[in-house]
C-alpha cells in the first residue's frame, strides 16, 4: 500500500512539474519550438561628418545626408550625425586626426593638404581620400550701399567679414582681396564670424561686408537681401577672373542669377571652386562604399530638400577635381556605374 501511495504522489508531482515547464516556455501556445536563434543586431558605426556654419551650405546638406545614410543603413548599424565646424581646413584636420569619418571642404584645399602646400605647409595630410564631388562653392561679396563699396579695391579701409578662421572663405576671400584688390590685411578690417552672424552684423550696421562662399542659394545671403538694409552683391569682369585664375587656376567663372535673392534683379558674375566630400584612408572600405552608393541610389529623395544638391550627379562625381586619390570604396562604386575614374585619382 505504501509503495502505490508513493507512486501515485510522484505522479501527481511530475504531472505537476510537465504543466509549469508548459507554462514558462517561451514559445506560443499551440506552436512548435522553432530551433532558430535570432540573428544577432549589427555592430553600430558611428559616422560624423563635419561641415560649417550653419547660415552656410555644409552644414544644412551635411545634415541631409546625415539623415539619408541613418534611415537607409540603419539595418546595418550606421549612425550618422552631422557636425558644424570652422568650415574646410578644421575638417581636413579632424579626417586627419580620425575626429570625425567624413568632411566637406573647398576641393584644392583638400589637395594643398595631400602636397603640404598653403594653409597646410607644417601639417601635410598625405591620407586625404575623396568620396566624391560636390557643387561649385560661389563667391558671394555682399556689400552695404552705405559703404560706397563699388569693386574689390573699395573694400579698403573697410569692415568685411572674410569667414571663419581656418575656413575654405576664409583662403578663398583672402586670395580675392590679395590678387583682384591688391590689398594686404593691414588695409582693411577681417572679422571671422559665422555666415548668419555675419549677416546680422551687417544689418545692425556694425560690418560693410562680407563673403559667403557656399553653394546657392545660401540662408544668410537670402536674409541680408530681404532684410531693411539696402545691399548690393559685387560682380567680377572677365578680366578680373582671368587675373584670379592666373594665380589661382582652381578658380571657375559662375552666374547668380538675378530673382535667386530677393532685390537681386540682375545676374552677377561671380567665381567659385567645387567643392567635395573627403575622407581617410583608414576609413572601411564597405563603410565608404555603402555611403557612396546611398547617396547615389537615393539622390532623387534629397535633390529636392537643397538647391546646392542639383548639381551633385553620378556623371559629375569626379569631375573638375584636383588629382587627389579616391578612397577605394568610392572607386568600387564607381567602377560598377561604369564612371570612368582619371588615373590621378586612382589610390
């Protein structure tokens, strides 16, 4: 008899035991154990790409982009975040310093960079990649009527704002003021303020210009044009543009078409050099390959969001850009659309 009442109990206990292990298993009622193990979530990449002031163009595309390559390869773990700079040649430094994986800069200073040269004499930055072309960065020299400035020799004696320090306006505005103007630094007064501040600083009356030299249209000419404050855009002659481009063979001849500002009722002729994406050749290759053919594959849901971003097309990546190398995961890309790469920029 004892031996059945035991039995009996240590079946009531494993009939016990079998109905909780039904009931904490992790698979739904009714279905079978699947035998699968969830596919483990991607490794993040963290990518910044620095860009510039915010009244300019770098920033508010770089922000664009940000945004495209965290929706598109975020099933991959990218993690992009745009980064506002000192413009150009801090980004060039912080690629080469490995503060950041992508940079906009003025395209010849991405080459002075490579070759040691100008701004980069004692800090040569022999690993600079391009990713790939940008827009034509135009000069955009807006000045006050009250000031009397008339053409670039005006602007002595003089307030203007040549961009911030380290900046691609800054060179750019210097060189302009230096081959066109014959002016030295001493003879005019250089504020390095940001494109919105610098605006603002022209209507309060405090600055007679200033140079915006970004992709069109640019927010901080856009403002000082609808602002109160009566101002003018100075437009380059064909003689002084072959002079600039005689000393300065980066530079291209550009049109601001008359309507793009508001006031702006006549085309002004201006200069500019295209601008580019860089980065380092550490950088990983799919990495770099991935965000290249995003930004290619899903142009058609951005071009609308910047005017700058017409002129970025698959035909003009490598385009009218100085012989730096390509990193070579924007080669792969390339290669496979079929766009032919000069042997200059072959890495």
């Amino acid at each position: 008899m004892k031996f059945k009442k035991h039995l009996s109990l240590l079946l009531v206990l494993l009939l016990l035991m079998s109905a909780f292990a039904g009931c904490s298993s992790s698979e739904p009622a009714g279905e079978e154990p699947s035998g699968e193990t969830p596919a483990p979530a991607p490794e993040k990449q963290f990518v910044t790409i620095v860009t510039g002031s915010t009244g300019g163009t770098y920033y508010p595309v770089g922000t664009i982009l940000a945004t495209l390559w965290s929706e598109k390869l975020g099933d991959q773990g990218v993690v992009a975040a745009a980064q506002s700079s000192g413009g150009s040649i801090e980004n060039l430094n912080m690629l080469k310093s490995d503060e950041a994986q992508l940079g906009i800069a003025v395209a010849s200073l991405g080459y002075f960079a490579m070759t040691g040269e100008e701004n980069f004499a004692d800090n040569k930055f022999e690993d600079v990649r391009l990713v790939t072309g940008l827009w034509p960065e135009l000069s955009q020299i807006v000045v006050t009527e009250a000031s009397g400035i008339n053409s670039i020799s005006d602007v002595a004696g003089h307030s203007i704002n040549v961009g911030g320090a380290g900046s691609g306006t800054e060179y750019g505005t210097l060189k302009i003021l230096e081959i066109l103007g014959g002016l030295t630094p001493d003879q005019y007064r250089a504020e390095h303020l940001g494109y919105s501040e610098a605006s603002s600083a022209m209507q309060n009356g405090q600055l007679d210009a200033m140079n915006a030299e970004a992709g069109i249209p640019t927010s901080s000419v856009s403002e000082i044009f609808a602002s109160k404050t009566a101002v003018k855009m100075l437009s380059f002659t064909d003689e002084e543009y072959a002079k600039l481009k005689a000393e300065a063979p980066q530079y291209g001849q550009f049109t601001v078409p008359g309507g793009l500002y508001p006031g702006l009722d006549e085309d002004v002729v201006t200069v500019g050099i295209k601008s580019a994406l860089f980065t380092n050749a550490s950088a990983d290759e799919e990495l770099i390959y991935n965000l290249t053919k995003t930004m290619y594959e899903y142009h058609e849901e951005i071009v609308g969001s910047h005017q700058a971003l017409e002129s970025v097309t698959l035909e003009n990546a490598v385009v009218g850009l100085p012989p730096v190398p390509l990193h070579p995961g924007a080669v792969r890309y390339y290669q496979e659309k079929g766009i032919e790469i000069p042997a200059e920029m072959m890495p």
